[in-house]
C-alpha cells in the first residue's frame, strides 16, 4: 500500500446521468461536493436509475457555479438548470425510503421526458445534511447521504479490476471485457494496490480526508450496462457471481463515509488506517 494514491476522481451531479472527473473535489459529510444532488423520478414519484432506463447512461450533466448543471444527451439541445427556489418540497421514493426534494423548473421536466419518452421530472435535494439519513444498519448517528443508492462514496481499486478482467477472459463472456471502470460509477478511483486488497479496509485515508468502510459495494444490473452505448450484457455479474459472492451478494468496491471534511485529489496518497484483521469491524459493519 506504499505506493497507492488516487488515480481519478468522480462526480455525477445528477444520479444515473454521467459525471465529470475533476482533478480535485471537495469531501463533505454526505458526499463529494455536487454529487448525485438532482435525481429524475417518474410521474408516480420514484427514482429513476439505470436499472430501468439504461438511456440514462447517454445523458451528462455538468456541474455550474451555484450548484446548477448544464443537461446534455444524443438528440437534445443543451439546457442550463438552475438551482430552484427550496419554496416547498415533494416526496421522493428511493429505494423505498421518503425523501424530501424540490421540484427544477418546468423546462427541466419536459427536457428529461422528452429525451425518455415518459414524463418525469428532475428534483434537487436542497439540504442533503437532514434530507436522507444512511440506512441505520450501517451508520453512525448523523451520518446522511445524496442521491446515491445508499452511502455517500464508493471506492474501487485498478488491480481489483485488472483481476476481474482476468476471470472474465476465462469465462463463456470472454467477448463482452475487458470492462472499463465507468461499468461501477465510483467516486474514487485507486491505484498502486494489489488484487483484493480493499476486501479488509475498515478506515482509509486519501490524502488527509479520513474515511470508514460502511460495507462492500453489492453491484447491480447498471454494471452490466456499457456506459457509452446503454447496451447491456451479462458482465461483470456473471463473473461476480462466480468469483465474489457473500451473503447473497455479488461484491465490487467499497462503500464509504468521511470521517473528517477536506479536499481530495488526484495522486493523493492512500493509507490503510485500520483493517478486519486488526478487529476493527463489527458485525453492523462500523
């Protein structure tokens, strides 16, 4: 781990939408700055994710002064959305969980259904500090989150990946790899390390910015979505499932949330603080 630092970072200010990598982000508790901040949900109030519209995949939002975004997808003409006014708020489903959002603008609305064919409407989670706490099973009391599906980072490593790519050649999907890194959206990205070696880090630190593992990262059918192309396959999940299965899930990645506040970069060094092995995590994952 001597040599590990950050090789990219990640931010999708709009949950399913494709990111930015800037060479810096600010941490905060629930996230990095402006990550997964907006959602698109359907006329009945749910999210809407890549699990079922992989269309989603194509459209990019791009981050504005002031927490706007500039909305852009195959097809569609630019738009600039500006943060709205927080003069009342609407119930979001995510995941089965209520969260208060406010409604974007009009214009918002039709661009995002006019590119998916359905009505749905783009919402801002104004106050991300009380708007969504991180399931209870695996939080500290105060910790809240985005948008993202439940904590408020994702950590993958280069070599886990490179090993995966390895398993996958020898599989019956050997055509589909090697996958690129953007099949699991992470936020942050390591290199330097060794195949697995995350599988035992309960406490991290990327640069000065201290980090807790909440829990591995279970992956879902978005992975198997070619991010350039919102085709889907059967990759990485039928590797995953050969090769790295627990408790009825299939692992990639590690789920984060920050213990201290700070600034991340790219080549920042990355320092296991505390692992397993050390007796270090509890059965609720802490």
């Amino acid at each position: 781990m001597g040599n590990a630092v950050v090789q990219s970072i990640h931010v999708h200010p709009v949950k399913a939408f494709r990111g930015v990598s800037p060479r810096t982000a600010v941490v905060e508790p629930w996230g990095l700055a402006g990550d997964r901040r907006w959602t698109v949900i359907d006329d009945g109030g749910t999210v809407v994710t890549q699990r079922e519209s992989p269309r989603l995949a194509l459209a990019a939002a791009e981050p504005l002064a002031g927490g706007g975004i500039r909305l852009s997808a195959p097809g569609r003409q630019p738009l600039t959305v500006e943060v709205p006014e927080p003069s009342g708020t609407i119930p979001v489903d995510v995941f089965r969980t209520k969260v208060e959002a406010v409604p974007a603008a009009a214009a918002a609305h039709a661009w995002c259904s006019a590119y998916l064919g359905t009505k749905v409407r783009l919402v801002h989670m104004d106050d991300p500090a009380v708007r969504r706490p991180v399931a209870p099973q695996y939080a500290l009391p105060g910790e809240t989150v985005s948008f993202a599906d439940g904590f408020p980072l994702l950590v993958t490593t280069v070599a886990s990946l490179e090993a995966l790519n390895s398993l996958t050649a020898e599989g019956p999907h050997a055509h589909e790899g090697p996958l690129p890194m953007n099949r699991f959206r992470p936020n942050l990205v390591v290199a330097g390390t060794g195949p697995w070696d995350e599988d035992d880090w309960t406490r991290i630190a990327v640069g000065d910015v201290v980090f807790r593992v909440a829990r591995p990262s279970a992956r879902c059918v978005v992975t198997t979505t070619d991010q350039d192309t919102a085709a889907r396959g059967r990759e990485p999940l039928y590797t995953l499932a050969r090769h790295r299965r627990a408790g009825g899930k299939v692992l990639f990645g590690l789920n984060l949330v920050p213990v201290t506040p700070g600034t991340v970069g790219v080549g920042d060094p990355v320092r296991v603080l505390e692992r397993a092995s050390d007796g270090a995590r509890t059965a609720e994952g802490r």
